[in-house]
C-alpha cells in the first residue's frame, strides 16, 4: 500500500538557518505530493503540492522537487524564521485516490 | 464558508458517554473527510464522503464510530460509549473532488475523554 516516510524531529534550528526535512514515499501508481504545516495551537494548512514528477512545489520561501527516480520529495527552506515553528507533514494521494497517507511529521523549533 | 469549519473546538466528556463533532465544508466541495490525530498515531484516515455517500468507511475503529452527511454539506461524526483511547483531535477535510485535487483542514476538534 502506499505510504509516507519523512524524517524524524524534533529539529530544532537557529534563525536564519537551511531547513530540509527528508521525505520519500511507495505507492503503486503516480501520486501527487503535499506538504503540510500545522502551527501551534492551528488546523492542518497546506503549504505546497506537486502532481507530477520534476515538479517544485513552493511557497513562504519553502521549496520542494518531486523526483520520481528517488521517490523523494523533500522540503527546504534557506533562511528560518521563529515563525517557521511548527510541525509539517509529508503526504500524498494516489492518483485516482481521495485519500492521504501521512508521514509521521516532524517537529520544527526555530530559536532567536 | 472561507474555510472548513468544525465544532465543537474542545470536548471534554466522561467514559460511556456519547459525543458528536460537526463539520461545515467548504461551499461547492463534494468531497469530506474526516481524519483523526492522537499522540503516538499519527494522522489516521477514518471515512471518506462524495455527496452523501460513504463509499470509504474502512478507518472507522470500531462500529461505536458513525458519520453522516446531509445535503451534500454538513457531516456528523459520533462517537458512542466513549473510551479513553477516542481522546484525540478529529479532523474534517473537504476537496472540490474526490481524487486528485487539494484536501483542506478544518482546525479540529479536541476531544478528552475523562
């Protein structure tokens, strides 16, 4: 079945520090990747997609390539800020499907 | 709405008893679903709607957990006899269509069971 592994937290990080949060995923057929971002104390927010392979999904500065031959689809940021804080998730949806599978998440700290 | 709403944000209940968490989608989406957080699980999935079909409802736990949806909009998810292991934040997400397309997250809701 399909499934999410990303790296494991928590991580904790200076300001203006490089972020990457290693994910890399199985499924059967050809999904479309998500990263999601929960801030404290708020719901799941979506915060970059990519449906198809060689795709970068980016947004708030955060970036990440779909690369199939790797099955890996992993977020960086160049420059943290406190406001990053927050745990992000890993996810896709099999194409045709409706469903996500979710990493674990990983527990980002950025400090002052 | 802008968003996907849910209610109640916080419940706090006692073992036995039961509870019901609403949904508000998003307007216009036909796709719900609802997904359930707790420490040590991750996310899980627990039943997928298009309209007011539930052609998905494998992650339900245990038959204590029912949903339903009317009007193509508004979903119930009850919990009946509670546990202690329902305590959990139950997520609602809704999508224009079932597959492919974004899923957005309502903020939960919290349960405790005490």
């Amino acid at each position: 079945g399909d499934s999410v592994t990303q790296m494991e937290g928590p991580v904790t990080l200076s300001e203006e520090a490089f972020l990457t949060i290693n994910c890399t995923y199985t499924a059967t057929g050809y999904p479309s990747l998500f990263w999601y971002v929960q801030y404290p104390g708020e719901g799941l927010q979506l915060l970059l997609k990519a449906t198809k392979a060689d795709d970068k999904g980016s947004n708030k500065g955060f970036e990440a390539t779909y690369r199939k031959e790797t099955t890996s689809f992993h977020l960086e940021k160049g420059s943290v800020q406190v406001s990053d804080s927050a745990v992000y998730f890993c996810a896709l949806s099999d194409q045709g499907d409706y469903k996500l599978s979710f990493g674990a998440g990983t527990t980002v700290t950025v400090r002052a | 709405g802008a968003g996907v709403s849910q209610s109640p944000s916080n419940k706090v209940t006692e073992k036995g008893k039961d509870v019901e968490l609403r949904c508000d989608p998003i307007s216009g989406h036909t796709a719900l679903y609802w997904y359930r957080q707790s420490l040590g699980q991750g996310l899980e999935f627990l039943i997928y709607f298009q309209g007011n079909s539930a052609p998905d409802k494998s992650g339900l736990p245990s038959d204590r957990f029912s949903a339903e949806r009317t009007g193509g909009s508004v979903s119930t998810l009850t919990i009946q006899r509670t546990q202690q292991e329902d305590s959990a934040v139950y997520l609602c997400a809704s999508s224009a269509r079932g597959a492919g397309n974004t899923i957005y997250f309502g903020e939960g809701s919290w349960l405790t069971v005490v």
